[in-house]
C-alpha cells in the first residue's frame, strides 16, 4: 500500500488506513428531509466508537449506509474490504428458525464456516450463546423469548460473523444494568480478542463512556458531527466510577444544549447554519 | 361444528315439511342419509371416489408445480413480472367452466381435458400466493440476510422463501378450492365411457331422477372439499403457532 496518511483526525491515525471511513456523507430522505448533513467520521481499526444523539438525528440511517444498505446522496464511504457485521435496532431473527438455527445460519455463510459441519456449528452456536448468557435457549424459537433476550441472540448472531467491523445500534437498550454490565465486560472482552472495530449507537451516555475509545455527538435535523469526546479513562471502566460519572456529566450537558437548541420554536432550518449561537 | 351440522339438517327438515318441493324431488335428511350409508357399503362408490381423488392429487399436484415455478420466476424477473402478474390475476378470476370447450377441443372426451382445466384453475392462486409471500418480505429480514452475507440465490433460499411460507400456504388452500371445484365441473361435462367417478354418480343420479343419491353425493362432495380445506387450515395454524403469528389476542 502506497497510500498517503491522511490526516483526517489529526493524531489519531498512525499510517494505517482507518477500518471506516466517512468523508462529508449526506443522505436526504425524500425530496427535503436532510438525515445526514455533511458528516466526517472516521473508526480506526480495533477502535471503540460510540455514537451519541437525540432520537431521529440520524444514528441508524449512518449505520445503515457504512453497512452499504442504503446509499449516501452525497458523499464518501471506505470501509476496504472489511467484512462488517450489523446488530439492528431490533432483533430481526429469522421467525422460522430456532434460536441456534438463526446464529448456525450465520455460521454457515461465514468464510471459515463454509466447511464446517453441522453439528460444528451447534457446539458453536451454544458458545456463542453462553457468552450472551442464554445457554439452553437454543432451541427455542425468538417469540418464545423476551426482548432483551432477543436482543442477545442478534448479538451472538453478530459475532457469529466473525467481522473486521461490528456495527451495533442501541444494542443493549432493553437490558436491566446487571445483565448490561456482564455483556459490556463481554463485549469489550471481544472487541479486545478480535481486535474489533466497533461503531456502537446508544442513548445512554454512560454507558458511552464506559465502552468507547472515542464519543462522537451527532445533533439532529440535520445530523451533523458536533463534538468527538476522546475518553482515556483506563480499562476496564465500571459503569458506576466516579470517573466515568464526570465525564458522563460533562457529555451530557453538551447533549442537553444540543437538545434545547432544537428544542426552541425558531431554529434556522439547517442548510449551513451554525450550530452555535 | 356438531350444532352447525344439527342446525343445518333441521331447517332442511323444516323446508322438505314445509312442502316447497314434492318430497320425490327434495328428499328429506333421514332418507338421503340412509341413502349415503347404503353407498358406503357398495364398492363401486369407493372406486368412483378412488377416480375422483385420483385427478384431483394429480390435477393439485401439477399446479403446485407449475404455480411454484410460475410464481418464483415471475417474482424474480422483473420483465416477465410486468407481462405476466396481472395476467396471473386475470386468469384466477376466469370461471374454470369456461376453459372446457377448449380443453376438449385440445384432448378430446379424456381424463387429460379435465385436468388442463384443474391445473389453470388451481395454478394462478398458487402462484400469487408465493409472488405476494416474496413481495411482502419483511424489509428488516432482508435487510439481516444482507448484513449475514447472503445474496440473490442464497438470500432466496434462506430469507425469501422461508419469510414466503405463510402466504404460500394460504394459496395452496385457495389453489385447492379452486382445483376441486374445477374437479366436480369436470367430472360433470366430461364424462369418459366406463370410467366411474364422484361427477360421473351426480350426472347418472340426476338421469334416474335419482334424488336421495343426488344429495349424498353431494354430501360426500361438500365434505371432501372441508376436510382438505381443514388439513390446510391446520398447517396454517401450526405454522403461525410455531412462528408466534398467532392472531389471537386474549
Ligand atoms: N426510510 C426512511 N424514509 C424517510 N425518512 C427516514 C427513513 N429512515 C429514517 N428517516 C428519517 O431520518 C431521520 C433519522 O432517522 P434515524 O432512524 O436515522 O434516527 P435515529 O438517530 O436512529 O433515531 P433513534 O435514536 O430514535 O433510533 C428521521 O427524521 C427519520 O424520520
Ligand atoms: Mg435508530
């Protein structure tokens, strides 16, 4: 690779071309609804980004487009040839298979999966379900299970990818906080095993701090980048240290000011407004 | 189920009491329900409805057939889509009746007219219920088998078919519908010499004038037509069971 370093986040790259890279991505929905204005953003690889914004600012529709679902109107996306893995908003586990069947299914189309046998990929299968804490439940099927619990399906099913870049949307938004804490441990456990890049979206902003390298805040109507928080708290982080608290704080209050400022009757209609005032 | 049977044979009874019709014409329940227990014992019924169901797994089972391919290819390709979907439609809405003349002029007084006409009658509905199952994939499954690293022919087989399922069924159950009506019409106008048949007993009971006959056969016909009808309603319901569609609130 003769690629030239980019500096598109200065002294954050370090010659390697980042696993994700977005370069001034717009997407227009319709003929006037701007989701996505201009947006820079850029994960490096075995980096832990975490997204944050108000709802409807435009956080899945950017999934969507790094998970080359949908396409940008304007602007760039590299993501090189990583192979890149998608937890949705919801569940979408596949209704006429069980449990082990929708992460066997996974398995199967996976490149060092292609080979293997079936009864392979139910031994990994249940693995990959006893480290979402749902061994047993393989062979039940995903209406038999809460939404939580679904939601821990689509995350074994994810990993079950076996991707470069795992994309995951408001993944852990129906757990209660014991549960949530014993999958953060396991999720970073993995991020760190795999060497993961993760684009993570959440609403919670503690939990922001607690997984990401890296929170990025998105403002809304239309989604812009508005402030990249690095976060160099020592791991592993409790979701309940004061430190993490602190930081959470600070995020929150720019969240909030964001908010507000949406939240007022007059606000410029976006095309190239400012964001400050 | 045993009340509506009850009910029904009463306000029969009512109406033959009535006085409506001369009882030679309309028989009462209890002298056409003798007349049905006497044809069950005779072997000949059992060979004419052995004719009758015969034709009738042959007749569905070809227009599974060409319905699946029919239905795949026109749910695929997007030129033969525009020429042929609402085609598809237009033909489910033709009366099978009115395929006969042709049938008939193509192959004669045979089994094979009947046939023809059974498969145009069942193969359209079977077909639009797998185009309709394909079309309305939930985008959201798409989407996941995408992601999974599926395309066109794998995507087909793991999302699209198995998300098309439900709607399948319900085409296969309206496709049967329309297969055993075209079935008894057939049986009616195409009679083949020495070849006994369930349509074939309703024509010879209306020759003799024959009422109590005529009715049981037509007993035997009504029934048929519900208990398949019921083995697909109970796929159906398994299938939602399993799926957790079940529509039933409370
Ligand atoms: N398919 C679509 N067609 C039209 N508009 C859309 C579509 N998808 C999203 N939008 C609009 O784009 C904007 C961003 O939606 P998006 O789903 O990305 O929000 P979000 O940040 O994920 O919100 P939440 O946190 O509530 O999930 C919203 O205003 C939404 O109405
Ligand atoms: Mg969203």
């Amino acid at each position: 690779m003769t690629a030239p370093i980019q500096e598109l986040r200065p002294g954050r790259t370090d010659g390697h071309e980042p696993a994700v890279r977005l370069d001034a991505v717009s997407k227009v929905y319709g003929r006037e609804l701007l989701a996505l204005d201009q947006v820079a953003l850029s994960v490096d690889r075995g980096e832990f980004v975490c997204l944050l914004g108000a709802s409807g600012c435009g956080k899945s529709t950017l999934l969507n487009l790094v998970a080359g679902l949908d396409r940008p109107t304007a602007g760039e996306i590299d993501t090189g040839d990583a192979r890149i893995a998608m937890m949705f908003q919801e569940p979408a586990l596949f209704p006429w298979l069980t449990v082990s069947g929708n992460i066997e299914l996974a398995l199967r189309v996976t490149s060092s999966g292609k080979n293997t046998t079936k009864k392979e990929r139910r031994a990994r299968a249940t693995e990959l379900l006893e480290i979402v804490h749902l061994g047993g439940f393989g062979d039940k099927r995903p209406h038999e299970l809460s939404g939580g619990m679904r939601q821990r399906v689509a995350l074994a099913r994810a990993l079950a990818q076996e991707a470069d870049v795992l994309l995951m949307d408001e993944p852990f938004g129906a757990l209660d906080a014991m549960t949530r804490d014993l999958l953060h441990d396991e999720l970073e456990r993995i991020w760190r095993e795999r060497e993961l890049s993760v684009l993570f979206v959440t609403h919670n902003v503690r939990e922001a701090v607690r997984l990401g390298d890296r929170v990025v805040l998105l403002s809304s109507r239309p989604g812009k980048v508005i402030e990249d928080f690095p976060v160099t708290l020592p791991r592993p982080r409790r979701t309940d240290s004061a430190e993490v608290a602190e930081l959470a704080s600070t995020i929150t209050d720019r969240l909030r000011q964001e908010v507000l400022r949406h939240a007022k009757p007059a606000t410029q209609p976006a095309a190239g407004a400012g964001i400050e005032k | 189920m045993i009340s509506a049977i009850v009910l029904v044979l009463a306000i029969w009874e009512l109406v033959v009491l009535s006085g409506w019709r001369p009882e030679y014409v309309l028989p009462g329940p209890v002298a056409v329900l003798a007349d049905l227990w006497n044809r069950l014992g005779e072997p000949e019924f059992y060979e004419a409805l052995g004719v009758t169901m015969r034709r009738a797994i042959t007749g569905f089972a070809i227009a599974v057939l060409v319905g699946l391919v029919v239905g795949a290819a026109v749910s695929r390709v997007r030129p033969l889509r525009a020429a042929l979907g609402s085609l598809i439609t237009g033909l489910q809405t033709m009366p099978s009746i009115a395929w006969f003349p042709l049938a008939i002029l193509f192959f004669k007084l045979s089994e094979s007219a009947i046939l023809f006409v059974v498969v145009l009658g069942a193969a359209p509905s079977i077909a639009n219920g797998l185009i309709a199952g394909v079309d309305y994939t939930p985008p959201i499954l798409l989407r996941a088998g995408h992601i999974l690293g599926l395309r066109r022919l794998a995507l087909y087989r793991h999302v699209i078919l198995p998300a098309s399922l439900p709607s399948f069924l319900s085409g296969l159950k309206q496709g049967w519908a329309f297969a055993w009506r075209s079935l008894m019409a057939g049986e009616l106008l195409v009679i083949i010499a020495h070849q006994a048949s369930i349509g074939e007993q309703l024509d010879n009971a209306r020759e003799l004038s024959d009422s109590p006959g005529l009715l049981a056969t037509m007993i035997v016909i009504l029934v048929i037509g519900i208990v398949v009808d019921m083995c697909f309603g109970a796929a159906d319901n398994a299938l939602r069971r399993r799926w957790g569609l079940d529509q039933r609130v409370g």
